[in-house]
C-alpha cells in the first residue's frame, strides 16, 4: 500500500499499477515539490511564453499558449509567477485565467528541449495575472522536437473560427504536425495539491498523431517519465483539450473533447508505441497568427564532426572522439553539458536526435561522448554498430546547465553506471583549476566489466594526491580486487556520502538512474544537507 504521502492522486497510481512500473510514487516522491527551487524560477522567468491548461465556464478543458514582452514572466518568490501580458479575448481560457482558476502550465524551450512544469491557480493583478503553484517537477526532454523563436509584429486582429468538426484543410496540418500540447485536469473533494490541471508536451517524427476522422484522434504514448500525468487524469475525468501551433504563421488550432485510452493499441506492432490516447473531438477553434511568436524548424546550424578515434571504455559503453571536419578547434564547453547529435539513420525518414554528455576534458581540442548501448536504442545501437573512425556525423552546439558552480566549496562528484561521463568532465575541470577546494569522486558499477575509466580517474587523482576517489561495485567479479580495483563492495548511500565529513557547505553533484538518485537526496537532506547544495541529472526514464 502506498501511504498518504505520495503526490499521485488515484488515477496516477492506478495508471503506473496497469504500466508496471508500481511503487515509482515513492521513489520520485522528492523530485515533486509545492516550490519553485532556484534553477526553475530561473527558468520560467528567462521563457517567451507558456503552455496553460484549465477549464472553461462550461466545463471544457482546453489548452493555450500564454504570450508576452521579454521579461514578462517573474518570480517574486518560490511559490509564485507574476505574468505582465494581456489575455486575447478571443483565446478560449481568457476569461477563466482572468477571473481566478486552476491551471496547468509546462514551459518548454524547443530550441534547448528543457521543460518543467507545474500546477496552481491564477489570480489577477494590475499588471495581469499571477499563478500561485501547488506542485511542481521538472520532465525529461524525450521527443521535443527543437526549434528556435522570434517575434514579428503582428496585431492579432484575426477573427477565431468555431466549428464541431476538424476542416480538411486542419486535418492536412495535424498529419503534418511534430508537437501538439495536451491538457487535463481532475477533482476531489479532499482537496489534494494533484487537483487541477495538468499542460503536457507530446512530440514525435512528423504525422505522429493519426486522423482517423474529422472528430476522432489518436495520439501515441511512448516511453517517458512513468508518472502518467495526463493519463492518470483521463482515467478519472475523459474531458481533454488539445493544442497544435503552427511554427510558422503563429495560428493556434484548439480543440475540446472526450479522451479513452487504450492500453492494448492496434498500433502496438511498433514497439515505440506502448498506449494510445484516442480523442473524440466536440469543438475545434482556429486561430490563425494568433501569436507573435515563430518558430524555426532548424534551430541552429549543424555542425560537421569527424569521428577521430572510437574507443571501446566497458562492456557497452562505447567512447566517440570527435573533431571538426574543417579542421578547426571544437567550440569551447562547460564541464557537465551535452552534445546534441543529428544522426541519419537508414529507415528513419527523419533524423533521430539524440544528446550525449561531453565526458572529456574541456581544454582538449576535440570532443569526447561516451555512449552506452540501450536495449532498443536507436541512437545508441547505430552508433556502437554503425559508427566508426573516419566517419562524419552533425550536432549543435554544446547545451545544458547541470556544470560546476562558480565557487570553492568542497566538491563532491557522485554517479552510478552511464552517470559518470558528466562527472568525468566536471573532475577534468576541478583538477585541472588553481583553486584547491577539497574534492571528493565517488563512483558506483556492477562489477570490472561495467566499470568505465577506471585507468584515468586512477591517473588523475594520483595526480592530486590531496583529492579522494572511492569506486564501489555492487557484483565484484572474480577479477574484480577490493582494494586494487575498487574500494567498496555495495552500492552507494547516503550513509557512505556523509562518511566522508566534506563538511556542512559540501556541493553534492549527482548524475544516475532515478532510484539512485531518489536515495542520495533523502538521505543527505535528512542528514540536514540543503536542498539548494544537492545539484543532480538523471539518465534515462
């Protein structure tokens, strides 16, 4: 039994019951807070818009994009959003978000794939709105498809049309459409932060959503965060509302309707697809140039980049060097971001985008990701198959924002498995500094096989005699030697973490599976370490 602590209401946790992945309600538990932390805050307050869900005075949900000056959005404290822009009259929630009412909202980058979301309720103010937040998370980036944004100077003057059905000429943009925006919502009578609404992101290769109709709908699910959100919501109320933007021209195309999800698809024989949200549309409105906004389908130049060498780190984890076909030095990056990949693959009518953490160090002249083979992977299986020395492949420029505060504080760098190759840069970067801030490495494996760089932490730390490295593996193998090749035979904890006494101002920067990551921030938080001084990426789902 889960306990009353969990932040999913019933139709989250039934929906991961029916999903298999039951019990993740406790585990993520921490990553769901009724704040803002700082790096979110941040976040929303740096956004050009925002995606809203909420209903209207006839009950319908809907969802809508929420648009304004730079600068509009900001953040007064960490359970609020202050938003100084005006609500077209036109727009189906204005008069709902004006007066005061739940609301969900997802702010996205498409240019960088970062999004978080949180749920509140709106309230006005002389400059606008404001949104007081009840819960709030961040989500994973899978199947954002990037684009950059500008402004024009449009006056919005377009009339809404309103129709019970989709239009040939709406269908033509659906089956085109790579992103559409999905909200939902639910209610109890006791009152739960989970009450409201829920704005989520849905992407895929272009044509993903299927038209069967001009009233019927079906969106895939793929693989995600498992929290099951938006389907959670629509196993206790069908009621759902629809977004696609076209990038191009600003126009909004809203629709409003019923949603039944189905666990057991006819689209099931791709493996991609686990379920399916069909949707039984009542009311459609267009809103043609609606925003000032526009989007790039290209977010940025390509770069051309060379494979110099391909060096085989573990069991299935795979290093890629890589260098500028020009033959240029690669543009410089911060210890702990990625590289976005645009890999062309034979069978995929679209290029399959995948980001790699940088696991090099940042003096070096060329790039270095270091790539674990997923089960079905795409991206990984064609680069560990397909990819050798010689060949060229195409990325932007290095992204993120999980990199080494500006600081002297004690460091301690802490990861499990594929987590390690943002460590590795951040270690580069903190040995290779003038400052001597104590630094702690602590990396976890299965055994000697799994275990990756083990030879070049070793070198690097017998460097820096000052500096400390514990290696623990949880299945030693029989070549595998305590003391010799690593240091402790189990998995990390908390515990193992404090025993280091790094002391009460210790930065703790942490990158691994979920569970991995749920167990260091509760342990070290109850031990009375700061929410603000655990900075943490997860890998995978």
């Amino acid at each position: 039994m889960l306990d009353e602590d969990t932040p999913f209401h019933s139709g989250e946790l039934a929906a991961q019951e029916r999903a298999g992945v039951r019990g993740l309600a406790k585990r993520v538990a921490p990553f769901i807070r009724d704040h803002m932390p700082d790096q979110h805050r941040t976040f929303f307050q740096a956004q050009p818009f925002l995606v809203a869900a909420s209903g209207d005075e006839h009950g319908r949900v809907w969802a809508t994009i929420i648009e304004g000056a730079d600068g509009f959005i900001d953040s007064p404290d960490s359970r609020t959003l202050t938003l100084a822009t005006m609500i077209d009259p036109k727009d189906p929630l204005s008069e709902a978000i004006l007066a005061g009412t739940d609301i969900g909202v997802v702010g996205i980058e498409l240019a960088t794939r970062r999004r978080n979301r949180f749920s509140g309720k709106t309230r006005p103010t002389k400059d606008g709105i404001a949104i007081d937040i009840h819960q709030t998370f961040g989500n994973c980036p899978k199947y954002i498809n990037e684009r950059e944004w500008w402004r024009t100077d449009t006056t919005m003057t377009n009339e809404a049309v309103v129709s019970a059905q989709l239009s040939s000429q709406q269908i033509k943009h659906i089956s085109a459409a790579d992103t559409l925006f999905i909200g939902s919502g639910r209610q109890d009578a006791n009152g739960a932060p989970s009450n409201g609404y829920d704005a989520s992101h849905r992407g895929g290769e272009p044509g993903f959503v299927r038209v069967v109709g001009p009233k019927r709908l079906r969106i895939p699910d793929y693989t995600g965060n498992n929290f099951f959100n938006t389907i959670g919501n629509l196993l206790e109320d069908p009621r759902v509302g629809l977004l696609f933007v076209d990038f191009t021209t600003g126009g909004m195309l809203h629709m409003t309707g019923r949603a039944t999800v189905e666990w057991d698809p006819e689209e099931a024989c791709d493996p991609s697809i686990l379920r399916v949200i069909e949707i039984e549309v009542d009311t459609v409105i267009d809103r043609p140039a609606a925003l000032s906004l526009r989007w790039s389908a290209e977010p940025a130049a390509m770069t051309k980049l060379t494979v110099i060498d391909k060096v085989v780190e573990a069991e299935d984890i795979t290093s890629f060097h890589l260098a500028p076909a020009n033959g240029e030095t690669a543009t410089p990056f911060l210890a702990g971001q990625h590289l976005p990949l645009a890999l062309d693959i034979p069978g995929h009518n679209a290029r399959v985008r995948r980001t790699y953490s940088l696991s090099g160090s940042i003096a070096n002249p060329h790039y270095r990701i270091s790539v674990k083979r997923e089960a079905g992977g795409v991206g990984s299986n064609f680069l560990h198959n397909e990819v050798h020395a010689g060949d060229v492949i195409e990325a932007k420029l290095p992204a993120g924002d999980f990199v080494l505060p500006d600081d002297d504080k004690p460091l301690v760098l802490v990861s499990a498995g594929v987590g390690q190759t943002p460590m590795l840069a951040m270690l580069h970067e903190a040995l290779a500094g003038e400052n001597d801030r104590p630094l702690w490495y602590v990396h976890g494996a299965r055994n000697g096989r799994t275990h990756a760089f083990g030879r070049e932490v070793s070198q690097l730390i017998a460097a820096n005699p000052s500096f400390s490295r514990q290696i623990f593996l949880s299945a030693p193998g029989s070549t595998d030697h305590l003391g010799q090749t690593f240091d402790v035979e189990g998995r990390i904890t908390a515990a193992d973490l404090l025993a280091l006494k790094a002391g009460t101002d210790a930065l703790y920067m942490i990158c691994g599976p979920l569970d991995f990551m749920t167990g260091l921030k509760n342990g070290l938080e109850a031990a009375g370490v700061p929410n603000d001084q655990i900075k943490y990426e997860t890998f995978g789902a």
